[in-house]
C-alpha cells in the first residue's frame, strides 16, 4: 500500500523510525545508515531507509510545526512504524543547560493548537519510558551535557504582540521548548505506538529570536552530530 502523502510504500519502511523536521537533516541522518535508500521527497516530507548493526531505520523529515508533523507521525503509525523518535533543536529555559547542550523530553506541556484538537485539555503529552531510557544512555555516552526532562511545544517562533508563557514554564522547571513533540506524544498515545524526543539545544527561548537566533554555529552543529547519533544507537538498544 502507498501512503498517500509521505508517497512511500509500507512495505518499504521499517518498524523503527527517527522523524526531523528539516529535509536535509533527514539526509544528514541517513547518511550514517548502511544501505541507504531514499524512497520519497513529497512536500516537506523526505523518506529514506537504511540499517545499522542489522536493525533496519526510517528517517523522515516532517517540517516545522505540530499540524504538518502529526500528518508524517500519522501516516508512518499507519503504515506499520511502532517506535518513532524525533531528532530536533530547541531553545533552552536556563543558562545551566546552555546552547549545545542536549534534552531527552521525558514529556511535552502542551501549549499547540493541534492536540486539543485530538484529546482533552487534560491529557497528558508523555514519552515511552523504555524510548526515554535508551535515549539518555546513548546520549550520555556522547561528550557535552545531557539532560531529561520536560519540553514545551508552542506554535510560535517569533514574537507578536501577545506575551509567551516562557516564564512560567521555567519557573515550573521546563527544560525547552520547541514546535513538536506534543503532537509526536499524543498521537503515539492515540495510536498504541512509543515515542521519545531528544532535542540540540540551539539558543534561549525568551530570546528576541528576530534579533539573535543562529543555529548554524559549530556548539550547535556538534550537539547535532551528538543527538543523531543518540537517537541510532538508542534504536539499537530498543532492539536487543
């Protein structure tokens, strides 16, 4: 069967799957697969699937924001993937978890549109604790600081002229926040799969991000490198 918006066959994909949201991350991930293949560029969604140590991996990139990535998300559970984990950056909420660092989301305040949409206000975004487990191995065994905790989804990058909540999540101990990975969890929840996050921490969220976001610094092109290859090996250990 072809999935109709990824335009991926499902007998193609593999029942492990690292999600990114750029197109050319998604390449960048392939790329350290063995056997690689790219089944499909459709939209902002890229497909490829290769191996490591014997363990066949899905990479798809799913664009920025939670409704555009609950489609990927859907349209891989639908066609037969049971782990997925998202590969991603985030802005950090303190300056003892600064840019480079990385963050294994243990769960997601919910603060998208899109999930409230799909469950009550109530319920709970939450990472898979065996995906969380793996994820903060693997990652620790890389150079640089590790931390697990909870993330923010939240639709806006850019300020308007409405205040963002930054301030009260950090008080409250969030770690980051970023665009996805509500949706990643509620859907894995909706649709009797795992999931798990591990984000490069590229900036600070109460930023003017207009004035000052770069994340094409060497610091954040390293805690990249750090979390792909996190998020490989957490897949590995998943499968022994």
């Amino acid at each position: 069967m072809k999935l109709s918006i990824l335009q991926v066959n499902t007998e193609d994909l593999s029942p492990y799957a690292i999600v990114c949201g750029d197109p050319f991350r998604a390449e960048a991930i392939a790329r350290k697969l063995d056997n690689v293949r790219e089944l499909a560029f459709s939209r902002e969604y890229r497909t490829f699937v290769g191996e490591v140590s014997g363990v066949a991996i899905t990479v798809v990139s799913h664009g920025v924001g939670s409704p555009g990535a609950a489609v990927c998300f859907e349209e891989l559970i639908k066609g037969g993937v049971k782990t997925l984990i998202r590969v991603g950056t985030a802005g950090s909420y303190s300056a003892e978890v600064p840019p480079g660092s990385l963050v294994v989301s243990t769960a997601a305040v919910r603060e998208d549109g899109l999930t409230r949409q799909l469950v009550p206000v109530g319920f709970p975004a939450v990472a898979d604790s065996d995906v969380v487990r793996a994820l903060f191995e693997a990652a620790s065994e890389t150079d640089g600081l590790v931390k697990k905790g909870i993330t923010v989804t939240l639709d806006a990058f850019f300020q308007g002229v409405e205040e963002f909540p930054h301030r009260k999540y950090k008080q409250a101990g969030a770690l980051a926040v970023e665009m996805e990975i509500s949706a990643l969890y509620v859907i894995a929840a909706l649709r009797g799969v795992r999931a798990g996050a591990i984000v490069a921490l590229d900036g600070y969220a109460d930023a003017d991000l207009r004035e000052v976001y770069d994340p094409h610094t060497d610091v954040v092109s390293g805690a990249v490198e750090r979390e792909i290859d996190a998020a490989i090996r957490a897949i590995v250990k998943l499968n022994q």
